[in-house]
C-alpha cells in the first residue's frame, strides 16, 4: 500500500537463489532443486525473491549488518536511492537519524 501512494518510479531487485554443495553426495544439486523452485519458496522472515522499492519507502533491516553503526536488525531507514546492485537509505530513528 505504501509504495502505490510514493510517486517515484519503481526499481526491482531479484535474488540469487542456488545450492550450496555440502558433502560427497551433492552432485545432482541443480536436479534436485532447480532455481525455479528456490525462487518460489516463501520464508518468515526472509525477503522474497522478488523486492520491489521506491526511493522514498521506509524499510526495515531483517540481518544485523554493523552493529558499531547501529545498522542492526529491526533499524528502520528510508530509501534515498537505487543502484542497480545497491539501495541506499538513510535511518529514520534512533540517536544515528540520517
């Protein structure tokens, strides 16, 4: 609902989803989970394979990224711009606001 009320264009991100082998037995890896698959699956917690965002949108970090910096998880920031590998924001709350 947010991001229908912000004006901006909109820039979509994708995952990478893939394997990771692990043993002696992971030769057919791709065969029995092919990225099709990965990218349908739906985790608590975990961005979608499909990430939609405008500058502008607050969001919200899931991972503790640098903690020094107080980029830990649950910081709320706002978009300030989007690269094509990279989202810039700026936190919203906190004694480290901007």
């Amino acid at each position: 609902m947010i991001l229908e009320t912000i004006i901006a264009s909109g820039v979509v991100y994708n995952s990478t989803d893939s394997m990771q082998p692990n043993g002696k037995h992971t030769a057919d890896l791709e065969g029995l989970y092919p990225t099709k698959y990965l990218n349908e699956l739906i985790f608590r917690g975990i961005s979608p394979h499909v990430l939609h965002l405008k500058q502008g949108t607050p969001i919200m970090l899931l991972r503790n990224m640098n903690q020094k910096e107080r980029l830990c998880n649950g910081t709320r920031l706002i978009v300030s711009q989007l690269l094509p590998t990279i989202i810039e924001a700026t936190i919203m709350t906190g004694t480290y606001i901007g």
